[in-house]
C-alpha cells in the first residue's frame, strides 16, 4: 500500500489483524513505532510534507500488567532439592538466578 493511501481506518483494520494472528500487544506497538517512524523520515528528510501520520489517529494495544511472581514459604527450598535432584549444577544454576535476579538467558550468554 502507498504511504499516501494508508489511513486510520485502514490501519485499525491491520492492528485487528495482527490482534487475531495472535500477536502480542508489545509487538503491534513496536510495528506501529515503526510505522511511525517511517512516516516521520518520509516527511523530513524525503521532502513528503503532505503526509499524514495514520499511526496518530489509530488505538495502541493496551500492555499487560506483567507478573511479579515471588518464592513463598518453603519453595525456595523445594525448588533448590528438586534440582539438585536432577542434576547439582541445576541447582547452583538456579541459585546463581535468585541471587542475582537475572534471566535464563542472561545467565547463559555469560562469559
């Protein structure tokens, strides 16, 4: 579609669209940053100053609230011998998380 031709009611159709593929809200916002961005380059520095930002006149998902999931009682402590149980460098792995607060894959792109 031409830059010229996208609008917001064509654009809301598009944001439902990635909505039913199953897209997450964070990732239809950073499609739609992008969107904006292309627009915004395209006015300034391409010489389109007629544009129009469709992304301005469109909804942006509402994010999640997140998780704030914390150990409790003794889960601590039956987390840490259920993986001792499967393997002890597990449980020195997991230790290292809580300890730390990093991710999995924060804590395995260490060097």
């Amino acid at each position: 579609m031409a830059l010229a031709k996208m609008d917001g009611p064509a654009l809301s159709g598009i944001v439902r669209q990635w909505q039913g593929a199953g897209l997450s809200a964070n990732t239809i916002r950073i499609y739609l940053a992008n969107i904006s961005h292309l627009y915004n380059i395209s006015r300034q520095e391409w010489g389109m100053t007629d544009l129009v930002n469709p992304v301005e006149l469109v909804r942006r998902p509402r994010l999640s609230q997140g998780r704030d999931r914390r150990l409790v009682g003794d889960e601590e402590a039956r987390l840490l011998a259920a993986c001792s149980d499967t393997n002890p460098e597990l449980a020195d792995i997991v230790t290292f998380a809580i300890e730390t607060a990093m991710r999995q894959g924060e804590i395995l792109g260490l060097e």
